[in-house]
C-alpha cells in the first residue's frame, strides 16, 4: 500500500492530536516564546485551548501568535504527559491559518521562496570554491557502497568549509559516505512552511526515497532538514533512520579521540540550541576531548533550533545575541563556537568588534586533527563591502561563471543582509 500523501497524513495526525490533547497547558508554560512574544503568560491552559481551535477550523489570534513564533526549542515534547508533540501540534497550527489564502498564493510563496534560496546556495558557494572542491558534494556514480549518507541539507553549503570539514573528518575516522544535499535534494520546509502541502510532500517523499535507498543510516547536518523529514514528513512512511552528524560524531568519540593529537589552547564557549535533542550535549562532550581546550559554559538561555527560527521576534533575537556576546566577553573567551550554520552566517561578523574568534566547533576539531579549511564566508562578510567583496572574490566569479550583478545581489541580501544584530559603527 502507497504511504498517504503529506496532506493526508497530517490530518490524520490532527486528528490524534484533538483526541489526546487535554489543553492541561504544561506546553505552554515550558515554552520559551509566549513572554518575548508579548502574550499572556497567566493562562497557559488558554493558549493551548486556543490552538486545538484552530486545528478545528477556527480562529484565535494569540494562539495564531504563539504558533507563528514558534521556535522548535522542543522542551514542551517531554513535558505533554497525554503523548502528544506540542512542537508538531504548532506546525499544524500554523499550517491551518495559511491554509485560509489560496493555494494558488501559497504555491507562489514556495516556488518564490525555494528560488531565492536555490540562488543563494549556487551563488555564495561558487563565490568560495573552485570546481573540484565544489565537487565532493557531488558522489561519484562508481563509488562504494557506503556506511552511511551525509545529508548536507541546502543552505550549509554557503558556508561550505562546515561541511567540508565534516567530510575531511569522518575520512580520517575512516567512515565510508555518500554526500547528498542541495536544491535537488530538498526536505521540502520550504514549501511547507508556505502551505504548499503537495509540493512539500512530493519534495520530501523523493528526499527520503533517495536518503534510505542511499545507505543504511543518514546522518543530517540540519536541524531544520532533521525536524521536517523525521518529525513532519516521514511518519506513515518506512522508516527513515537518521541522525544528527553531530550525535553520531560524539557517539564514536573513542575513535575520533586518537586523532585529536594537537593542542588547542583556548577558552571556548560554545554557542547553542536545544531543539535537536542531545546535539549540544554531544558538541560539549567533542571539545571537552580536545586536548589543552578549556571549556566555559555561558549559561545562556536555551531556545530554538537555530537563529533563523528566532525571526519572527526580531528584536528579541537582537537581544539573544548580543547578550551571547557579552557573556562570552565577560567570560573572558578566546574562542564562540557555534554549532550550525545559520547561526555562523548571523553571528560570525561580529568577530570584528569583540575580542574573541568566533568558529564553527568543528573548526575546532579539525585544529586538533591537523585538518583546516578556511573560513570564507567570514573573510568575506567581515568586509561588509560589497565592492570589496567582488573584487576578493573575481577569480571564483570568472572561473564558476557566475553573473555579476546576481552575485552583486546575492551578497546584498544573503551574506550583508543577514545581520540581525548590526554591527559596530565604523
């Protein structure tokens, strides 16, 4: 028997939802967003009431609120004690109150949508790797059969050195993989998240179908690629086993730690979202191995899966990062890890104006293991010039083929546009 399509199968899980769902408000009180949202935190019971009206086919604006900021933290999954998941529970939500405009805007809002991001991904990669690096993300069809498939996800590739070190990583662990990722290889959050349920569906079957087809295990490197496959479209599917990269990377520490012959001597805080349960544990636990690494936690709060999920408050999530900053400064670090990508592209800038580096963790491993590659979507946002950046980045544009005035555009709006928190004036 064919899995049911998406749309089917997430109103069948509306339906379950409405069936256990007792409005207890346990969900809404754990949640990190009401408050920052400007909702009223007294009544929890009320906010979660409201969303099982929606999932009715009514209205209630605060609850509409609460789903729209929804950030994934995923501390309201283990607080339901009726088996339901609150975090879901608000995507359906969310989804019903899109529904109301017509499909054939919310069809345009994907394809707009994926576009952009299609652009951005093929366009800030080629502005830093030539053709053969470009091409480790492609599996060669003659290649072995693999332990596992790395699932870049799409949007990791702006900032490729992430990825590439995660490769250069399990090489020398001596772990057989295939690369999969990209536009062509999309979990369909995109059309998702603009009510294109069809779309959405059919983006994320072939993903799954590719990824189990693939190897016995994919590891994903995206919270958001993790969430959306495993939580919103796999489920009435055969099984889909994957895992965060950096959850499988910690679960063999024993035989990553060998390799982690050189010292790195620095203060690290790492900076770090608890909506992909056990990943900051795990990064934790990676650079506490790291000889000579002195670990700080900056006890800061808890929320999301990523930065990008923090949007829809935007001066709340100014104020996450600046605070993240200071207390790294008060913490008198060397080093702000960060552990995804989104975050790195948000964050990595602000290298300039405070007295610390700020990295992806695993630039960290890959110190300690002799590997290194360069980080350069941060040399290159760190010039906030876009003339500047042009002109550093002319040999790629000339040797990948890239327009100028798109890669002009690019940069405006992907690299130098994504500054939440500004930067210092100069």
């Amino acid at each position: 028997m064919d899995a049911p399509t998406l749309d089917h199968a997430l109103h069948a899980r509306t339906a379950d939802i409405l069936d256990r769902c007792t409005a207890c408000g346990l969900c809404a009180d754990i949640c990190p967003m009401p408050g920052p949202a400007g909702l009223d935190t007294t009544n929890p019971q009320a906010l979660t009431a409201g969303v099982l009206t929606i999932l009715r086919g009514g209205t209630h604006p605060q609850a509409s609120r609460w789903a729209a900021v929804c950030s994934g933290s995923g501390h309201c999954i283990p607080a339901c004690p009726h088996g339901v998941n609150p975090r879901l529970m608000l995507a359906l939500a969310r989804t019903a109150d899109i529904a109301r405009a017509p499909a054939a805007e919310r069809r345009q809002t994907a394809f707009t949508r994926f576009g952009a991001m299609t652009q951005g991904v093929r366009v800030l990669s080629r502005l830093q790797l030539p053709p053969a690096t470009l091409a480790r993300f492609r599996a060669p069809a003659d290649a072995p059969a693999p332990d596992v498939v790395f699932y870049t996800g799409c949007n990791v590739l702006k900032t490729p050195h992430i990825a590439l070190l995660a490769l250069d990583i399990m090489d020398a662990m001596g772990i057989r993989y295939r690369v999969m990722g990209g536009p062509s290889a999309c979990c369909g959050v995109l059309q998702f998240g603009a009510g294109d349920l069809v779309t959405a569906g059919r983006v994320a079957d072939r993903t799954i179908d590719r990824l189990a087809a693939a190897a016995p295990k994919a590891l994903s490197w995206c919270p958001t690629c993790q969430i959306q496959l495993t939580e919103i479209a796999a489920p009435g599917r055969a099984a889909l086993d994957m895992v965060p990269f950096v959850r499988f990377l910690a679960q063999r520490l024993d035989t990553l730690r060998p390799h982690l012959k050189r010292r790195v001597e620095k203060r690290v805080g790492l900076h770090e979202h608890p909506g992909n349960p056990g990943v900051p544990e795990a990064a934790q636990a990676i650079l506490r191995a790291i000889p000579g690494l002195d670990f700080v936690d900056l006890a800061q709060p808890r929320i999301g899966y990523m930065c990008n999920k923090l949007a829809p408050l935007p001066a709340f999530r100014r104020d996450v990062h600046r605070n993240q900053l200071q207390a790294a400064a008060d913490a008198n670090v060397t080093t702000l890890a960060g552990i995804y990508h989104a975050c790195h592209r948000e964050l990595c800038s602000h290298q300039r104006d405070w007295p610390f580096e700020v990295v992806n963790f695993l630039e960290l491993v890959g110190e300690s293991m002799g590997l290194h590659r360069p980080d350069l979507f941060k040399r290159l946002k760190m010039m906030q010039d876009v003339d500047a950046i042009l002109e550093q980045a002319a040999p790629l544009i000339a040797t990948n083929g890239l327009d100028l005035e798109e890669a002009r555009d690019v940069i405006l709006r992907d690299m130098l546009g994504e500054q939440p928190l500004p930067l210092a004036a100069r």
